[in-house]
C-alpha cells in the first residue's frame, strides 16, 4: 500500500540547519557538514549522473529512500529562491537543469506560477491552498506509488502535526549545532505517537525509522 515518507538529516541537538539560512548559504552557518555520509554514497552519485562513491549502509539506505516513489512533496525554503513572488526571472531550484527526483515534486508557496518542465523527468507544480490540496496531488500523481517529502523542517512539521505522514527516518549525525531550525518544533499537543521500526549503525551516521501510529 502507498505510503507518505519523509526523511531527513539531522543533528544531535535536534536542527536540520544552522542559523541565517540565506541563498548563498541554504543550510544555514555551521551545517555544510551535516550530509556528508550521503555525499559520499554510490546512490548519491548515481542520482547525479557521476560514477563512484561508497557502496555499504549508508548506501543502502540512501538508495532505499528513492524506492517506489511516485511523487515528491516540499516547501518553498527547500525549493530556494527566497521569499515573495516569483518574478520575471524566477528561480528554478537548486539543482541545474536536471534535478534528481526524476517524478512529479509538489511546491508548498503562497505565490502562484505556472509548472517547470525540466531534464529527466522532474516537473515542479506550485501549490497555494495548502498541505492537504498538495499531498491530494502528489497522491494522484504517485499512480499509487509512494509520496516522499523532501523537507524542510517546516513543511514536515504541518504534516506531523495534521497526521498525514505513515513513515519517517531520521538519520543523526554527531554534530552540535547550537542554533538554526530545529526539525521537531512546533508540534504541541498534536499527541504524535511513533513506533521504531529499525535502527541502523553506520559511519558518521545512525538511521533511525519510525513509524506514525494513526
């Protein structure tokens, strides 16, 4: 049965990015670091269109995270371009001509555009009427495969919260960051209950699933 997944990395204090997140600087101060464990997978560079990187656990999951996925889902600060409209020369992603997600990807923003076509299979639809209108979308355009939301923090939190997600992965790294934008604020009294699914040891990295109990 199809699924709503979301993973996400994150550090040992609880942020998934450092202060002053900027264009020039997504992740915030401090946090270029934080997913250097996927960088260096096999997965990672094969999404790219590169050969090489590192085959074990990290690997594995990594790659197990694209399986079975009909449609991506996140919010506008994962997209990038800053806030406000779009404008004439509208920002097209972080990812060059031919971003990695090869499938329909579902744009949380208050700001209306027409979709964007790019290389290998990625189309971003802009969605302004909220989560439910978004996850309704992605859903249909999964073709009953599964949904995964990219992040960020914000966007993961609503969906927490409104008990739309069935299955999340934190993987922790042992860094400190001290400030930024913690993953799992924001969440009082949504009464979120999880079940741990498996916990995996790997270098520089543990991934821990969880699933939301309903």
């Amino acid at each position: 049965m199809p699924q709503v997944k979301f993973d996400i990395t994150i550090t040992l204090d609880g942020y998934v990015a450092g202060p002053n997140q900027s264009v020039e600087n997504p992740l915030g101060e401090g946090a270029d670091g934080i997913h250097e464990w996927a960088l260096k997978t096999r997965a990672f560079a094969e999404i790219h269109g590169r050969q090489g990187g590192e085959t074990g656990a990290n690997d594995d999951v990594l790659r197990e995270s694209f399986e079975n996925v009909g449609a991506h889902l996140m919010g506008r600060n994962m997209f990038g371009g800053g806030p406000g409209p779009w404008g004439d020369d509208a920002w097209r992603g972080w990812w060059g001509d031919e971003p990695p997600f090869r499938t329909p990807v579902f744009v949380l923003t208050h700001h209306e555009r027409e979709p964007l076509a790019m290389d290998g299979g990625t189309t971003f639809h802009f969605v302004t009427d909220g989560i439910e209108s978004a996850l309704e979308q992605a859903t249909e355009a999964a073709g009953g495969r599964d949904v995964h939301i990219s992040g960020g923090a914000r966007t993961a939190q609503q969906y927490l919260a409104a008990g739309l997600i069935d299955e999340m992965e934190l993987h922790v790294v042992p860094q400190l960051l001290g400030g930024g934008e913690r993953l799992l604020d924001n969440l009082d009294g949504a009464g979120i209950r999880l079940e741990q699914v498996r916990a995996i040891e790997a270098p520089d990295v543990t991934h821990l699933k969880y699933r939301v109990l309903k």
